[in-house]
C-alpha cells in the first residue's frame, strides 16, 4: 500500500466554532464558556485525545490479532493538562499545548501481564497518532495573498 | 487561570470502531473499509486534523480581536500523507505518523498580507495543537496488572 492522503477542510462559523468536513463527516468544535465559546460540541484539545484513544483502538485490536490475544473489550482514558497563559497571550514560561498525556489503557482480556506488556510496546511503536504527539512533526503553514474562501 | 485538565474515557464496539465521551459529548471514531473498518465516523488521524483546525481558528479569532484585525471568516484545510506501513507491521524505514502536516489558512478579511503574517506567527506560537504536534510531548501509558473495564 503506498501513502494515504488525510485532509480536513472547513469554516468557522462563531470565534471558537469550527465545521470541518473529513470526507463524508462533518466534526463540529467548540469551546466551553471558559475558554469563549457556546460549549456546542466537544473542543480542539479534546479532539486529539479523542482522536488518539481510536487509533490505539484499533491499532491495539490489530496487534492483538498478531499476538494471539483475545481482546474482548478495550477501554481507554487519556488525561493531560494545559496551562492556558500562552494561548490567552499573558506572559509565562509553560508551553502552549498539553505539558504531558497520561494514556491509560484496560484491555479485557484473559493474558497475563507479559504477555500484556508486549503487546503495548507494539501498539506503542505502530500508533500513528502516538508518534505525531510524541515526536515531533514538520508543519507547513501559508496564508494567501489575497483573502478569499475555500469553494464548498 | 490555573492548568486546565482535558479528558477522554470511551470503550471499543468493534476493532476499529470506538466511542470516546468528552465531558457530554460523546465521539465516535472509525476506520474506512480500506484500513478494516465501516466507515461508521471520521477515523482517527482526521480527528487530529479536524482538532488542530478548530484550534487554529479559536486562536486565530482570539489573535484578530487583539490586532484589530476584523475577520468574517477563516477557512482552514489541513493535509498531509501517513505510510501505513509501520501502523500494518511491515518493514519500513518510515515513521507511523504524518510525515508532514501542510496547513493552509485563508482568513476573509481587508488586511493586508504584512498584518496577517503577523498574525499568522502569533497565531502559531499560541496554538496548543500547534505545539503538541509541531514538538515532542512526553507520554506515559500504564496498563493494569487485572484486566477489567472502566466503570461507566
């Protein structure tokens, strides 16, 4: 298989409303009150746990599936911390994004722990999303000359 | 304003299929048939697309209001290619991640193009998704020594 090409693409629709559409779905985002918004969906940094929890669902089931081990269930909680000052513009010395993750997964499954322990180092080293948080990313950003919006 | 803690707790329905609850909003993420899902929701590498795009934009409005600058809109669209090579097991010399991530901001707005890249660089520097993707993030993943499920 070669390369997959993944894009979102869409609009704001308030300050801290966003619908983008990925293929055929459409995510909606929004923020709290707290952070400016109307609380209508989910927010941006919630997306990226949401989003990390599926893929080690199913890169977990994947590995699962190699190793021999019967996966009942898989449910996973992941939980970091963000200190809003350089998002908000005050002055500090924390980064703008999560400062760690805490990833904690409970597969239902009759293995032991050995055996449990070697199939997280897989899923570890196989999950997309794992490496795009962990290790860091080359980002292009560009803005257009002119000022115009994307075609439906 | 002290840390902000963020959280996802959610629990596989299929291999590939997985429902992650956010505070009470509820995301469901899958797989296309071609990476052996339904094709039930947006799967999980959109979902990290579609999260830094909301971000851009609550940040991108937050940083406007502060410059002065009067925008109608902003239209995002984030790209980019995964090998899926190291996510299936196969031997390659490629990162399981995004290679690169190309973003491409078009803000409707009368500015010109000095004001925006000004605001363009703020923007980046103040933008959680931003950062956690752009630079390494640490990560702990624990797995418990019983197996059992979260409790709803």
């Amino acid at each position: 298989m070669s390369s997959l090409h993944f894009s979102v693409v869409g609009q704001s629709v308030t300050p801290t409303k966003f619908v983008a559409q990925a293929r055929q779905f459409e995510v909606v985002i929004d923020e709290p009150p707290v952070l400016g918004g109307q609380d209508d969906a989910a927010n941006p940094v919630e997306y990226i746990l949401a989003g990390y929890a599926g893929c080690l669902n199913v890169v977990g089931h994947l590995v699962a599936k190699e190793l021999g081990i019967h996966l009942r269930k898989l449910s996973i909680r992941i939980e970091g911390d963000i200190n809003p000052a350089r998002f908000l513009g005050q002055p500090t010395e924390e980064r703008a994004g999560y400062k760690s993750l805490q990833v904690h997964l409970l597969p239902e499954t009759d293995e032991g722990p050995e055996l449990l322990q070697k199939w997280l180092q897989i899923v570890e080293a196989r999950c997309p999303v794992n490496d795009n948080l962990r290790f860091p990313t080359p980002i292009s950003i560009t803005l257009p000359l002119t000022s115009r919006v994307y075609p439906n």
